[in-house]
C-alpha cells in the first residue's frame, strides 16, 4: 500500500515541476523585455506576441532546459542519500518531456518549436531530451533497486496529478503572475 506520505511528496513533485518550469519561462520573457502573464501551466507575452521574434525560441528554450537541470539535480540527490521520496521529482520530468513530446502531434511544444526555427525537425529536441530523461531514470531505477511496480505506480500518481493540473488550468484559467 501507498504511503500518504509519499503521495504528498508526488503532488509537490509535480506542482513544483510545473511551476518552476512556467517561471523559467515567464523570467525570461520579463527579463527581453517583454510584459508576461503566467498561468498553471503556461508562460505568454500578455501582448500576444514577443517584441522580437528571437525571443521566442529563446523563452521556449529556458523552460525544458529548467526541467533538464532538475531532472539531473534530483538525479543526484537520490545518488547521494538513496532517498525514494526524491523519486518523483525526477521522474514528474520524465513524465513532462514525454507527454509535452507526445502532444506536439497536435499542438509542437517548446521543444518542437526550437527544433523547427533551427530548422532540425520537430521532433529531434523532444526525442533527445526525452532520451536523457529516460536514461537518467533508468540509471537511477538500477542503481536504487527501484522495482518495475514502484516507478510505474509513481508515474501513475504523476498523470493523475498533472492531468488534474492542466485541467484546473483549463477550467480555471488561474493567473499566478
């Protein structure tokens, strides 16, 4: 049985992977000059577009790379103190670069959208990026001795967390900044 500790911690995963990731947006945006509204899940030029059109691939770019550095700072922190309530953190990552990649099917994400200005394809940042998620979660997982059953539930525990996010985002439309 699930400890309600450990979902605790999976919720603040996830609430703090998509708030740190929004911010690194709404930051870079703020900081080109441009005024920003930051919602649950998004990072927007109030305006409806940037001041110049470099800066969007450059806001779209601080977010994954936001995610990346906590993904690989959490990475490490289970390295050093073996501690499985860090989990989520790592893998709410994972979870984010998967799902994000998996919608640019329908909508390209930040990702897919850098891939097409440096003219590499949509889908090249999102399958490598996704590929450095995956590994760092594999090693972590052996290195841990984290069975198939505890990182599929954790990952369960994601979706269910984030998808309740987004729709709060899109039912509520809550503007945090």
């Amino acid at each position: 049985m699930l400890k309600y500790k450990f979902v605790l911690y999976t919720l603040l995963a996830v609430v703090f992977s998509f708030l740190v990731h929004e911010f690194a947006h709404w930051t870079m945006g703020e900081f080109l000059g441009n005024e920003m509204r930051m919602t649950l899940n998004t990072g927007y030029p109030i305006a409806g577009k940037y001041e110049k059109d470099w800066h969007y691939p450059v806001v779209s770019s601080v977010g994954p790379l936001t995610t990346l550095l906590q993904a690989v700072v959490f990475y490490f922190l289970i390295k050093k103190y073996s501690n499985k309530i860090l989990f989520p953190f790592l893998l709410t990552c994972f979870f984010l670069e998967l799902f994000s990649g998996l919608l640019t099917f329908r909508n390209p994400n930040d990702l897919a959208r850098i891939g097409t200005y440096l003219k590499i394809g949509l889908f090249t940042l999102p399958i490598f990026f996704t590929a450095i998620h995956v590994s760092l979660v594999y090693k972590i997982s052996k290195r841990e001795n984290y069975d198939w059953k505890f990182v599929f539930t954790t990952l369960l525990l994601i979706m269910v967390f984030s998808f309740s996010w987004i729709g709060l985002n899109k039912l509520y439309k809550v503007i945090l900044l």
